[in-house]
C-alpha cells in the first residue's frame, strides 16, 4: 500500500504550523495525566546524554514538579545509559546532575 504524504498528515492529526510553546505544554500535560491516571508515583527514565533522553528528562521533570506543586508526591528517577562506555559521558552525567539535584 502506497500512503501519501498528506495521507500521513492526516492520519497523524499535523498541523501546518509548529508551536514549540503549545506542543511542549501538550506533552507535561500528558505526563501528568498519564501518570495520575496510571496510579504510579514517578517516572524512571535513561539519559544516555543524547538530545533526545534529554527533552524528555526535562518534559518528565516538569510533569514531576507540576504534580508536586498540586500536592500530590512524584519523583523523577534518572538512570545513566548505556552500562558501558559512551562518547558523551560529559554531556550524561550533567543531565543526570540536573534532574538528581
């Protein structure tokens, strides 16, 4: 089956603008929903030190400390990937700082 691009768009409900702004409130918002909804008391998530384990240590903390702010208790549990060697142990190990401290 051949799907074409606006078949695409469609599908997955793209908007012809990006609002960085808006898209990331749409994903704390998420986070939080689905973690209350889940019964669950926080995420656990990998930061290897690549930009994307980055985005969402940060979305994951913001969703952490906007169930704080409500009452509720939410923790946020960073975990250094991969086990082994890796080229950006600088850039992990500061993520890792950040969302620990």
């Amino acid at each position: 089956m051949n799907v074409t691009q606006q078949q695409l768009i469609n599908a997955l409900g793209v908007t012809p603008h990006f609002d960085a702004a808006n898209e990331t409130e749409r994903r704390i918002d998420f986070l939080v929903k689905y973690l209350n909804e889940s019964g669950q008391s926080g995420y656990v998530l990998g930061i290897s030190g690549g930009v994307d384990s980055t985005v969402a240590g940060r979305l994951a903390q913001l969703a952490v400390e906007r169930i704080s702010i409500s009452g509720d208790a939410a923790t946020l549990h960073a975990v250094r990937l991969p086990y082994l060697e890796q080229r950006e142990e600088g850039d992990a190990q500061a993520a890792i700082d950040i969302y620990c401290s």
